[in-house]
C-alpha cells in the first residue's frame, strides 16, 4: 500500500469509529432500549457466564454447588440455597453480585481468581437495567445421581488420550519418500497423504534465515547475514547456523520469556496493594541461563517446585537452587486481607492452579469447590496437593510497617564466609551503637521534660485533653506510626466495628463562657472523610463531620469545630464516633480555647530547698554530657552505615512450615467448613504406580518435584513438547495448550505427539535438541505460501500443510525496532526495578515511575509492573501478568497502527535508523531502500518498490526544505518518515 494511501486509509477508519461512537449515543425509543438490554445481555454478560460459571452451574442444579443453576433467565433468579442470584433493579439482593464482588461475608466466584473490574461493573449495570435476559427454559430437577455421588472409574478415564500411558509409535510409511528430512516429516507427510494432500514447495533462503533468527533469538537477522546465509554453499548451512543460534546468550533471552508467561512473572505484586518484587529479576535470569545452559527440562521443574530441598554440591548450585522456586511465589496477593487463614489458601489455590497448567496442562482449580465437572480429579486430588502448598511457607511477615499488611517469602543467598562474617560484626556493632544511643536519649528526653510531643502538649493554649486521659468505648488501637501527633501517641478504630466505637473527651474548665473546640488527628489517605464528632455544650449537642483525609487546618494537625457557651467544670465533653464512617477513624487530642481572659490563678508559693541551684546546675552539666555523647553516637552510626558490608542477596523463594500437615476438605470452598482429612499427596489419573509417600517432616514438594518429572508421567513430557512446537509453528499438536483435560482440544497428530515426548525423554530432557529436530524437517522449512485447493480441504491447517503465517510478539516488533536503528543494548540480567518506591505504584500519589533507567535494553528487561505494563508491549498483546498465559491472544487493532505512527519511540527509532542509513555517502538512494528493506522485512526490494520509495522520499525532502532551508535536515526528516513506515507495516511484524 503507497504510504499516502496507508495514511488516509487509517484516518478514515479512525473518522468511522468516531461517527459509529456519535451514532450509538442518539435518543432511542422504548423498544430500542429493550433491544439495547438484550444486546447489552449478549455481548457483556453472557459471555461471562458461559466462560466463568457454566462448568459448574448449568444444567441440573447440584447441591455440591448451592444448587442453583446459571444457565437460564428462570434458573438465575431463583437461585440457590442462600437466596435469589438475581434481582432485577436490586444490586443489593443479588446474590450473585456479591459473590463475584469476592464479599468477604459471602461466598466468592469465581473461587480462583476475582474477575476484572470492568466486567464487576457490567454485571451491576445489568442488574440495575432490570437484568434483561432473553433465554427461556426452565429450572430442570432430576432424581439422578450427581457426579461427585459417583466414584470415578480411574481404568476407564486412562483411556482418555492425554491420560494413557506414553508409547513409541511405529513411524508411518509415505509415498513421497523424497520429501521427508526426518521422522517429524513422515508423521505429518503420512497425514497429508491419507487426505490426497502433499505439503506447500519450501520457503525461499531469505525468508528462513528470517524466521529462524526471530524463533531462536528474537531479533532479526542483519542485511549482512541474511546475505551470508544466503550466499553459503555449505550443504550444512542451514543446520550451522541452528547451531550457532542455539548457543548464542540471545536464545535463552527468547525461550525464557516464553516461559515467564507461564510463571506469571512480574516486577510488583499487583492487586490491592502493589508492592516492588525487587528480588524477581533473579528467577528472571535463572530462567534465561536455564535455557542458555539446557538444563535438563526435569532438572528444571524440580529445581522450580522444591530447589530449597534438593542436594547441592556448592553454593552456586544451592543459590540458584532457592532462586529457582521463585516460581511458587511470583503469583499476586491480596497483601491487605484480614482474613490470614483464606489468603494463606488462597495462595495455596494460585499455586496448585499455576502447577496444574503450566505442567501438566490441567485446570486443577476447577476442583477446589466440588469434583472436577469434566476431567477425573476429584476434590480429594485438589486438597491432597494442597496439603503440600499450605505446608509451604510463601506469605511471611509484614510489609509498609503495617500489621494488617502481608509480606512474602524472601531468603537469604549464600556469601562467602569472610562477608557473612563482616555482616555479622557490623550487625553485632550497629546493634551495640544503636542500643547506647537509644538509652541516652531516653536519659536526655527525661531530664529535658519528656517528648517533644509531651512538650508541646504542655505548651499549647487553653485547656488541653490527650486522648490518654479520654474515655473509650469498643477497642482502639494504639499507635504512633505518623509522626505528627500530641502526648504519648494517638488512638485509631483499625477501620472496624464501625457505629460501635467512641470516644469522650471531658475538660475540666476553669471558667463558663465561650470556648472554640479543636479536634487533633494525623490526617492521611485512608483515613475516614467523614467522622461524627458530637460537642455536648450550654447550647445543647452538635455534630460536626471532619474529613480526616485531609491533615488539619491549624498548624497541620488541628481542625476548628466551632465556639461553644461552657459551664465551669466537667459537665460538657466532646464525642467522637466511627458510626457510618468508612475507613480508618483517628483521634489525638481536644483542645478548648477560652474567648474570654481567664480570671488571674492564685500563686502558689513553694519553699526553695537550700540546694536548688546546686542541683539546677548539676542537672545542666549531665544534660551537655549527654547531649556531647548522643552527637558522638549519632556520628559513629552515620560512619557505620557508610562503610557497611554490601548485605546479604535476597530471592523470592519459599520454604517449609515448621508444621507440615495434610489438610482438610473445605465444603464448597469455605475454609472455615472443613470436612474430612485428605492424606497429601498426587493426582490420581496422572499416577500409573503406586504413589510415592509424602515425608512427615517435610512439605512433600520435593515428592511432588519428583513425582512431576518422572519419565512414566504421561502428562509433563507431552506438554512441554506441546509448548515447544506451538512457538515454532503459531499452533500446537494440541491447540488449547494449557487444557489437556476433556474441554481441551484433541491433538491432531497423536502419534507424532507421543514420539516426540518420547524421544525428548530419551535424550535426557533437552529442549535444545527437542527444538533443533523440529527445525530441521522439512516441516518446519515449508512456505507460508496459500494454495486455494488444501485450504478447500483443511482450512485451519490442522494437517500442516503450509508453515502458518505468525504476528511477531510484542517484544519481538519492540526489540527488532531497536536491533534495526542500532541502538539495541545486549547487556544481560540485572534489576530493572531498583529504582522503584516500595509501592510501585502509589494510590496516593497516583505517581508512576520512569519505565526503565536504560530504554534500550532488550524487552524481556523491561519492568513488568502489574497495572503498569509497558504500552510498546500491551499494545501488542503482551500477556496479563498475574495470569498463566500459554497461548497468547493475537490481535489486530487499530491502536497498534496508531502506536507505530505515534509513538515518540517509534518515531525516534525510526530518525535513528535514517542516520544510519545516510552515514554511508557511498550509497545511492536505490542502494539504501533496497538496504532497508533487507533490515526491516529480510527481503530485497522489487525495482518498482525502490522507485516508489525514492518518489515519495524526494516528494517529502521538497516539501519539507520550504519548511526547513537545512537541506541536511529536510533529507533526514524524508528518509525518517520512510523508516517509519516500513516499521508501521504489516509485513514488517509479521513472519512467513
């Protein structure tokens, strides 16, 4: 497409949305806004239903699942056991909002994971529309037996594919015996043949070094080595330059990003309180040496669930031994819930979730509530394993300096004994220093007077009343977190019993008259905006609301409540309550503040003691000793600090609980209703001999690990070498990559599946190997070339006819952006976060922080900040990261050509890369597009694309030098603009 026509083709796509936007907030009429509903119904909420709830609420109510069903307009008012789903109009009685809204006094759905926010708020836009619901039907009943009354036939579900054990197929004989480079290459040819098929001609030597470069390393191959694979002679060419690939740094840079999708990696925990993970960056790059080195792929996942109980030989193995279980701990928390005991099992039910898919390619989770709807894992699987996780130790301590806030497991790495010792003495030291100053001051505090706080305090105008000397009702939590508050500290209402709490602050007045009221409180965010605080006076009682999320007007710290007529003594008080407040209630201190002159206070006449002055003086001389020694102390502290021994290395890693235990079943999910005891151990339909038995002493992960990577699983080899083939080829033998279950999709080439799993077994678990057998067939070497009669006949390519045509991933588009300009950092691992607040992104700042020191570094260095993800990735699909994602969505929307015109880094990058081109003044015009289009789309240029390009380059250097009378400049800026628009192509991001 000419460039011009590219542009207004996308503006007057962009000019459409607009109008279709216009069109769609136009009055309608009663009926349109029925049909509205309906259509609203169909697109926004029943697609929900089906995905999230279905499997467990349709067809006959199950009383294993609060016997109500979904599925129906009849079925989804009525409900279940606690009442009506929904009501339509009444947010408040719908049932099913609160269950979705995860309510902590109700049951949450669904029970892995929240759903987004978005579709929360469509579901209370449904209910409140009169949840229009076009489906008929009506409730069904049945006097059969329900599944979960029924023992699952465990011989009979072996039967299933993915279940039977793993077997050596006979490789099938083909006609075209010509054709096929290895076995891979029969299995598919033999297919192909039994449907009177043959496979597409090859690709051409350019558009295979172009593939093999992205698949391998992701980055594309330079115009100098597309020409010296092109232009080798060697009848190994092609297997060399695998080879060499497969042993450059880059490669696991590619592979391992594949992983971290599954792993959920992230640089923040998300959630609700989105906490820096400063220590991921270590699993990071555990994951890219394990693929650069080819570590075992068994090695791998035991190293992942139980490396901190594996052997080691010396301290580099047992480090990235406890990196490597990062993988458990990776996962977002909800850091703030009060309830420990659920999100201890909520992140046990995470991790048997990430487990089950990542691994075996089994939704697990679907098992936590009731027997698996469709695969055979009965709830006694799910809590077997989680006997195991909740025997790990991933949520430990606290984080913010808050108690109601959770941390996550961290531990140290081994040092070398000479920096262990160092950290130890300077520990030991900085204790001792610390110990001495504390009391000093504690000393000088008490001959100067008290606190500043307690100072002040004494100080202020008026009458003053500490909330130490108020009387409380219901429980207040002490605290002296903000520094800005009176007396010993101030009091808080831990944001609950809300209406059951107060305070009274009753002032001994010296005099009736008029008084104004402070209210003192450290104000914050999160802090109640409405506080009650009723003033009991002459005049009666008032209420005056206090926003306290604001600090106060008055010096920082008081709010003005008014003037009010007292009587002498304690008969007026001021109240403060946390009735209909929502969030935390603070109270410090009232002040009252005479508007009249008091009347004169009697002098009271105290006897001097003969030796006042002596001990006066006395007393000056220890307060300068040690107000001289705590300045000493503090110095001494400082030059510690300063010349401290870097400390310890710390990981995301988990560890054992001092208590292992199996555990319990929970009716219906609810961990507060435990049933039966389930003895820890493995998936039943997965185990072909007899269970290996769980160690007392210990969690039973490393049983686990084993358990995983044994050659006789039928499940683990078959996924991974489903995983592998999926990234060389855009689908895998299997498509539903991370479901091997009975909702999954059927492999297409069972046999193949099954040989490859077996050979990757044989050869020691190496991906590497697995991955250059692949990628020397003749399958893998197709074309991406269409052919009308095979499409006719196999229109998904379910049969492999052809090579499918793939869109880069966005790192890829991002990093080949950068590769081509020159400006591509290779520097490897490292934090990309250190940088970052405790809060990677703060609520109360709503601040986020510069994406990365180096903006050139490869993606997968990037800092994945959940909520924060960088836009030059989501843009293009990049995976949510608290999701397990195996198979990426791929999509094609207008915000991708918009970013490519827009974005400062696209255009920037493209200016680079004119620079670049014009640096050589040896080259004409036609020799740099047809460079150009070597670097950016691994092809020659026709003749009638470099004379279009040299067209629209003089038209645009003409106009732009009436602009600009820099000729230099205008060249530039010509040559920029063609850079971009190859960038923005779709040839560009896609590959043959």
């Amino acid at each position: 497409m000419r460039p011009f026509l590219y542009l207004s083709c996308l503006s007057l796509a962009v000019v459409c949305v607009v109008n279709q936007k216009a069109h769609a907030e136009s009055p309608q009429t009663a009926l349109q806004q029925k049909q509205a509903g309906i259509e609203f119904f169909e697109n926004k909420i029943r697609p929900v239903l089906v995905e999230y709830c279905y499997d467990c609420h349709s067809g006959e109510p199950d009383p294993e699942n609060a016997s109500f069903v979904l599925d129906t307009r009849a079925g989804i008012r009525m409900g279940g056991d606690s009442g009506k789903a929904v009501v339509p109009g009444n947010l408040k009685s719908s049932l099913l909002l609160q269950a979705i809204e995860h309510d902590p006094d109700f049951y949450a759905m669904p029970p892995d994971e929240k759903l987004p926010a978005n579709i929360i708020a469509d579901f209370r836009k449904w209910i409140q529309m009169g949840a229009p619901d076009p489906r008929e039907g009506k409730v069904k009943t049945s006097s059969q037996p329900k599944k979960s009354e029924l023992a699952i036939d465990f011989d009979k579900e072996r039967e299933f594919w993915s279940f039977r054990p793993l077997t050596k197929p006979t490789v099938p004989p083909v006609k075209q015996s010509d054709w096929p480079t290895n076995d891979i290459d029969r299995f598919i040819l033999s297919k192909l043949e039994a449907k009177q098929m043959t496979p597409v001609p090859g690709a051409d030597r350019q558009t295979l070094v172009r593939r093999v470069y992205f698949d391998l390393t992701g980055l594309p191959p330079t115009p100098k080595q597309i020409q010296q694979f092109v232009n080798d002679p060697s009848p190994q060419a092609y297997e060399h330059l695998i080879d060499r690939l497969l042993d450059s740094p880059q490669y696991g840079e590619t592979w391992g990003r594949h992983w971290l999708d599954l792993a959920r990696y992230a640089d923040s925990n998300g959630l609700d309180i989105n906490l820096t993970f400063y220590n991921a960056w270590r699993y990071r790059d555990y994951v890219i040496q394990a693929f650069n080195k080819d570590k075992p792929y068994n090695q791998f996942i035991r190293e992942q669930i139980a490396g901190d109980l594996l052997p080691f030989e010396n301290d580099k193995e047992r480090t990235q031994n406890i990196v490597a279980t990062g993988f458990l701990v990776m996962g977002a928390k909800m850091l703030s819930e009060r309830d420990k005991e659920k999100l201890r099992m909520d992140v046990v039910d995470e991790q048997i979730d990430v487990t089950g898919r990542a691994f075996m390619g089994m939704t697990l989770g679907c098992a936590r509530c009731h027997d698996h709807k469709f695969d055979p894992i009965p709830m006694t699987d799910y809590y077997a394993l989680a006997g195991i996780f909740r025997s790990t130790e991933t949520v430990h301590g606290n984080r913010l300096n808050n108690q109601f806030v959770s941390g996550w497991m961290t531990r140290p790495l081994p040092i070398k004994p000479e920096h262990a010792a160092a950290i130890k003495k300077y520990e030991t030291d900085l204790a001792k220093l610390e110990k001495s100053l504390n009391d000093d001051s504690e000393t000088l505090k008490k001959l100067q007077g008290g606190t500043k706080q307690q100072r002040d305090l004494e100080e202020l105008a008026g009458i003053v009343v500490d909330d130490a000397r108020a009387q409380k009702t219901g429980e207040w939590k002490e605290s002296v977190y903000s520094k800005n508050y009176l007396g010993v500290g101030y009091v808080h209402d831990m944001n609950e019993g809300q209406g059951k709490k107060s305070i009274r602050f009753t002032p001994d007045l010296p005099a009736a008259g008029k008084y104004e009221v402070r209210f003192a409180f450290p104000g914050s965010k999160g802090r109640a905006n409405r506080v009650p605080v009723t003033i009991h006076s002459l005049q009666g009682a008032k209420t005056v609301y206090v926003d306290q999320t604001k600090s106060g007007s008055i010096d920082g710290m008081f709010t003005s409540l008014g003037t009010f007529e007292f009587a002498a003594g304690d008969v007026g008080f001021v109240e403060i309550s946390n009735k209909g407040a929502f969030g935390y209630v603070v109270v410090d201190a009232v002040q009252f503040l005479p508007q009249f002159k008091l009347p004169k206070q009697r002098e009271v006449l105290v006897a001097k003691k003969p030796n006042d002055g002596a001990d006066s003086a006395a007393k000056a001389r220890e307060v300068a000793v040690l107000q001289a020694r705590v300045k000493k102390l503090k110095e001494e502290i400082n030059t510690l600090k300063e010349n401290a021994p870097p400390p310890a290395p710390m990981a995301l890693a988990v560890g054992e609980q001092p208590d292992p235990a199996d555990y319990r079943i929970a009716r219906r999910g609810n961990i507060h209703q435990l049933g039966d005891k389930v003895d820890r151990g493995f998936l039943t339909i997965a185990t072909l001999q007899e269970q290996p038995e769980v160690s007392p002493q210990q969690s039973g992960r490393l049983e686990l690990a084993n358990w995983l990577s044994q050659s006789q699983n039928p499940l683990t080899s078959r996924v991974m070498v489903n995983r592998i083939w999926k990234h060389l080829f855009g689908n895998g033998l299997v498509r539903s990559v991370d479901n091997f279950g009975h909702l999954g999709e059927q492999p297409t080439h069972p046999e193949l599946l099954d040989y490859l799993a077996q050979r990757f077994v044989a050869e020691g678990w190496s991906m590497k190997a697995l991955i250059r057998e692949i990628m020397v067939s003749n399958t893998y070497r197709m074309s991406s070339d269409f052919s009308d009669d095979r499409y006719q006949k196999d229109p998904g390519n379910h049969l492999v006819w052809r090579m499918n045509r793939r869109r880069l991933s966005a790192e890829k588009i991002r990093d080949a952006v950068l590769s081509i300009s020159g400006k591509l950092e290779l520097q490897q691992g490292g934090s990309s976060v250190a940088h970052y607040p405790e809060q990677a992104i703060s609520p109360n700042r709503n601040k986020k922080v510069d994406q990365n020191p180096s903006e050139f570094r490869r993606s997968i260095y990037l800092p994945i900040v959940r909520g924060n993800v960088p836009a030059a990735l989501t843009v293009f699909d990049f995976p949510a990261p608290e999701m397990l994602v195996g198979n990426r969505p791929v999509t094609t929307v207008p915000a991708q050509a918009l970013f490519m015109m827009n974005s400062p880094f696209v255009v920037s990058q493209a200016e680079q890369t004119a620079s670049k081109l014009l640096s050589d003044t040896q080259q004409s015009d036609r020799q740099r597009v047809s460079q150009l289009y070597l670097a950016c789309l691994g092809r020659d240029a026709t003749a009638a694309e470099q004379t279009e390009a040299v067209q629209y380059i003089d038209a645009l250097k003409q106009q732009n030098a009436k602009e600009n009378t820099d000729p230099k400049t205008a060249t530039q800026k010509a040559w920029a603009s063609y850079c971009q628009i190859l960038f923005a192509s779709t040839e560009f991001r896609f590959l043959n």
